[in-house]
C-alpha cells in the first residue's frame, strides 16, 4: 500500500474487519504505479491538473468474484444474470469490459439503454428499472426484447396495452418495495415504508392486487426488488430478498404452477471506503443469502442480480494537482482540481460518504512525511468544496498530487458541472507485461469549447430578441 495513503480515521469498516487480501494489497500497489506513470507520462501535469484512472484488472477480477460467488450457491445449471447497475458508473468502455467479463446491464433512462447497446450488451442481457418509463421507453424495450421489470400499476397497465398489439420475447416482472426499512443513509434507502420505488407490499390490499396481477397475466414471470444500496447492513437486504422469495412462492401457489421462474434480487452491497480493503465480499453476501432464503438456490428460480457500486468504486481514483497550499485561520489547506465536480456526494454530505485520500509527490511517487493536519479543498468558488476536511496526511505542497481512491462508481463518472468545470479525462491502465503500466483512454476530457456549445452557445442571442425571432412554436 503507498505510504501516503490515510483514511478517514476509521481503519475498521463496517462488518469490523480491516483485513487486506492479496489481492487488495495488489490493487493499491497498481493504483501507485498508475499514478507514477501518469505523471511520468504527461497525462496528469500543470496542464491536466486532473483525471479520473480505472483499474482494469481489478475491474476483471471483481466480476470474477462475482460470478464465482453465485457459481458456489446455486444449484448447478441454474440461470444467473449479473446485470450491472449502469449508473454507478456510465462508461461505454467500463460496459463493454464487463460485457465481456459475462456482465449484462441494468439500465434505467433511454441514456443508460443507449451506452449499454452502443458497448454491445445484448437485449437479452439488458434490464430496464426505472420508475418513471415513458410509453416510448416500453415500447423500445418491448420490441427490442429486454426484461421490464414494471414499478407500479399504472406501468402495468400500459404493459398491458403494448402486449395487446405486439408480440414480445421480453421478459417481464413487477417491482416490490417489501418495505423492510431503511440502512444509515436516507437518501439511498430503498424499501423505507413510503419509498417512492415499486410496489409497497406491506400497504393495504397491495399483495393481493400483486398476486392478481400474475394470476391475470401469464406472461408476467418475474418478481423483482432492490432494497436498497450502500448503508444497508447485509441482513436486511437478506430480509429483503427472503421477503420477495417468500412472494413468488405464495403467488406461484396461489396460481398453481411455477409462473414465476426468476427472481431479481437488485443490487446494493456496500463498499467499504476505510481501507484497500474489500468488504464485505460478494462470496460472503452470498453465503448469507443461502443460509436466509436456502430454496432462492435450489434450481427452481433463475437469478438476477444488479450489483453496481461493488463492482466498480474500489477500481477508480481520481487524481489531482496541488495548484496552490496555503495557510487560513493556522490551518494549511491544498487546493486542488478535485472538487464538487467530481466527488459531488462527498462534498455536500461529507459525513456520510468520506473519501480516503492519497498524497503523491509531484513526480507521483507516495508522499513521506509526518502527518499535518490539513483540509484538501477543490476547486469551485463556495467554502464547503472540501474533499477532505481536517485530514492528517503528509503535508501537501505545491506541485503535489491528492488522490481519492474508492471512487470508481458515482464520483467521477457523475460529473456536476458546477462553475463550469470541465469533465477530466478518464483512463483505464493495465500492467504492460514488461514492468510498466499501459493506458487507455476510456473518455476524453471535455474541451471548454464543448462547454461553450453545451451551455448554450449557438443560440447566444435567443433571449435579446425572443420575439422578432417568432419564439418557438408560434405562427
Ligand atoms: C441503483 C440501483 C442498483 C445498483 O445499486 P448499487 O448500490 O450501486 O449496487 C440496482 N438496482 C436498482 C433498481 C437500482 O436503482
């Protein structure tokens, strides 16, 4: 691990363990190398005061472990498809390496459904979520033949319509909400009592109308739930999905045969943003699942799953230079290039979502030093962009790197353009085979020519003349 690296004061996470494995200890060893080769390399300098690195052969090994850990609970030959959560991190290339690493997409906007065609994940691989579906959306994936799973019944009822006239090879399902509660963080809670996602079981008269709505419908063969994401103890997303299993048996009962044959379990599993470690593991999620919902596993129902923070935050860093360090009020601060613009979350609610940060040297090596207590500002014009705040690191000097590791799902593929900052680059890196790293470009960095033309720029007059102009839609 480098020795710049210090976390948020909290070595152990959440399950209480603050094991390294090898391969933890391996990823952090790459992530220093890519960093010193960046540098080396130009890519990151006074010119490129900021990028976002993604490690490819942790993303690899992270899908692997995935895969595995299914392969090990459920019975052999039954169907699983582990279908990526597109919006933790919305990168064709990250789509397509996980495609071909046997990942399919979870996608929930015509965007999302967009990068996971333009990346080559197949209709059949594809799961579209979201509550808000316009009848467009149905229609595209009806007729492209990709699993809906419907949130609530007015969706059903427009499901309705479209089968009437078409025929579909898609998949369907209903969303449930099994309203179990909520984990530490509110906003990502899922199955809270008045969620606003799928259909609140526990509301009166909502079970039976779900159970009428499969006996009605002999196409609908899917159940679905996703109870919620990081904050939320394994135990409850395992009460979660005990809730949903114990659903499709009753309306598989209820119906008298096995109408229901695949369940969605969603995604949600936590990372753990104290330390390089990986915790808790999908082999361990997975065993917690079999010992709480034992007949999930044994052959009767295909699986889904929709992991997306998992998989990939553990495999992204963003990467930025100390432009200035200075003193205020006794305290040094560095600011730097990464800021709200990339690491949106942390800044707003720095309590619940810390970022670790890594100091480098500005010719990307580790930074040594003792710790100093200092703040790791960003680059936007209001006092709260912090990346970190009162942190002790080696003290970061004009020149130096700050790196947030942990940030490769909802950070800086989440872009908020705030002070109309440009996105920063994104590279993917592998070892070259020969000591070395090899990079990528995984997205270009956005030119502020790109901004102009986003932000209005060929119609910089529409506002002096509106009316001699016609406005819109007038004759
Ligand atoms: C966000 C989301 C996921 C992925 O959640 P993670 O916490 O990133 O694993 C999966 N399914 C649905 C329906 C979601 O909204």
């Amino acid at each position: 691990m480098g020795a710049g690296i210090h976390g948020t004061g909290d070595d152990v996470n959440d399950s209480g363990e603050s094991h390294l494995s090898e391969a933890d200890g391996e990823r952090a060893a790459r992530r220093d190398e890519a960093v010193r080769a960046a540098v080396e390399r130009g890519l990151l300098g006074p010119g490129t005061p900021i990028i976002g690195l993604l490690d490819v052969t942790g993303i690899r090994e992270s899908a692997a472990a995935l895969r595995a850990a299914f392969e090990a609970v459920v019975a052999p030959g039954t169907p699983v498809l582990h279908a990526f959560a597109v919006k933790a991190t919305p990168l064709v290339p990250v789509l397509r390496l996980l495609h071909q690493e046997g990942i399919g997409a979870e996608v929930a906007s015509p965007g999302e459904l967009a990068l996971a065609r333009a990346a080559g994940v197949p209709p059949e691989r594809t799961v579209l979520d979201s509550p808000a579906k316009t009848p467009a959306e149905l229609r595209e994936a009806l007729e492209l033949g990709i699993t809906v799973n419907a949130d609530n019944p007015q969706e059903l009822e427009r499901i309705d319509g479209l089968m009437r006239s078409a025929v579909s090879s898609s998949p369907i399902g209903i969303r449930v909400n099994p309203q179990v509660g909520g984990g530490s963080i509110e906003a990502l809670s899922t199955a809270t009592a008045t969620s606003k996602f799928g259909v609140a079981l526990r509301d009166e008269g909502a079970r039976e109308w779900v159970v009428r709505a499969y006996a009605d419908r002999p196409w609908l063969t899917r159940l679905h739930a996703h109870t919620g994401s990081q904050g939320i103890p394994l135990s409850l997303m395992a009460e979660g999905v005990a809730e949903t299993y114990a659903l499709a048996e009753e309306i598989n009962r209820r119906i008298g045969r096995p109408q229901i044959d695949t369940i969605d379990i969603g995604g949600g599993l936590p990372v753990n943003f104290a330390s390089d470690a990986t915790a808790p593991t999908y082999a361990e999620y997975a065993r917690v699942l079999r010992e709480a919902v034992p007949g999930l596993f044994d052959g009767r129902y295909g699986l889904v799953t929709e992991f997306g923070r998992s998989l990939l935050a553990k495999h992204g860093t963003v990467v930025a230079r100390v432009e200035y360090a200075k003193v205020s009020g006794g305290r040094p601060v560095a600011v730097t290039h990464a800021g709200v613009q990339v690491a949106t979350r942390t800044v707003y609610v720095p309590g619940a979502w810390p970022l670790r940060i890594a100091a480098y040297d500005a010719k990307g090596r580790p930074k040594q030093g003792p710790p100093v207590v200092q703040d790791v500002a960003g680059p936007a014009c209001f006092a709260g962009d912090l990346l970190a705040e009162g942190r002790a690191l080696p003290l970061l000097e004009q020149g130096d790197y700050a790196a947030a590791p942990d940030t490769g799902a909802y950070y800086f593929a989440h872009h908020y353009a705030y002070n109309s900052l440009a996105r920063p680059g994104i590279y993917g890196f592998v070892p070259d085979g020969e000591g070395g790293v090899a990079f990528a470009v995984v997205r270009e960095a956005q030119s502020v020519e790109e901004i102009v033309a986003e932000s209005g720029g060929t119609h910089a007059d529409a506002l002096t003349d509106v009316v001699r102009r016609g406005g819109i839609g007038r004759r």
